[in-house]
C-alpha cells in the first residue's frame, strides 16, 4: 500500500484537529474527483514501518482528536488489507481517538455492498471505524454547504451505532 499525502493537522475531514492519511489506489475515477492524483495504487511513499511510526507520532499530542482516512480509496481491497493492522494498532494505543473513513463504496448490512471492493478484511475494518462516509462523489448533486461531504447522495454514518442496531445510523454533526 502506498501513502500519496499525509495531512498532521487538518480540520476539514472530521471532527476537531485530525490526522489524515490518504491513501494511493483507486478503481472508480469520479468525475472531478478532488484527489485525481491518487488513483494510481503506485503513487507517493510506502506505507512502511517508518512511515506507520510518523503517522503514531502525528497521533499522539492531545489536541488531535483522530485519524481521517482518505484517498484513493481506502476500500479498495489491496488498501483494506494494509489498513487493518494498523488500524488495530492505533485503536490499542489511541482508544479515546476516533477514525473517520471515506470512500467512494456503498455501506450495505455490515460490509460493502459491492462485491469487487469486499475481501475477507472487509468487516474487520469498518468495525475499527467510528464513523464512514460512503458513496461515490457526484458532481452533478455536489453542493458545498454539505458537512463532511461533497455531494448529497453521500452519508455520514455512524458505524459503532450501526452496526450494534444492525440499520444505518446517520453521525449528527
């Protein structure tokens, strides 16, 4: 997995001052998608053990309210599967911390509801995420007074209320 920015303080993709991490590799290309750049699984930097220790390290001061993960997408299967043990490790040292995702994916009972983007990490990983911001970018419902979203057809949902009620849960903001 490759890494195509990292963002150590940044207030536009969540809650609060966040870390966001975009991830190289995307499969959908939505028109005037805001990151074209990284679609290409190849581009930026390695996601190595130097590169997972700067992201801890950004983590760590107290005015940093969580991890934000963007693309690409982080959904693509090759990106899902490098995510999840960091994932993992970020909850056990950070666990007041939350971690927003967003990708271009549909949130369907518990997984993805498209079968190409599904791997056997899927459940695991949105299970590590408090809140997901699904659905594809589409210019054509895109409006800028959305929160935390770039088109209407995209939801903000909460997926620790979800899934424990088994039915989307919109995050009030």
């Amino acid at each position: 997995m490759n890494i195509a920015e990292i963002k150590k303080t940044d207030i536009a993709n969540g809650e609060g001052v966040r870390v966001s991490l975009f991830v190289s590799g995307c499969t959908r290309h939505c028109k005037n998608c805001f990151n074209a750049v990284a679609w290409d699984f190849s581009y930026g930097r390695p996601f190595d053990g130097a590169f997972e220790q700067e992201v801890m390290e950004a983590l760590a001061p107290d005015y940093i309210a969580g991890l934000s993960l963007l693309g690409g997408d982080p959904f693509e299967p090759a990106n899902q599967r490098g995510l999840l043990p960091f994932l993992k490790k970020v909850r056990a040292r950070f666990p007041q911390k939350t971690i927003w995702c967003y990708t271009g994916y549909t949130f369907r009972d518990g997984g993805i509801a498209e079968p190409h983007a599904s791997c056997e990490v899927t459940r695991e990983l949105i299970a590590c995420l408090d809140v997901l911001v699904d659905g594809p970018f589409v210019e054509e419902l895109k409006d800028i007074r959305l929160k935390f979203r770039g088109s209407s057809n995209q939801r903000v949902i909460d997926v620790k209320r979800t899934l424990e009620q088994n039915k989307v849960v919109l995050y009030l903001t």
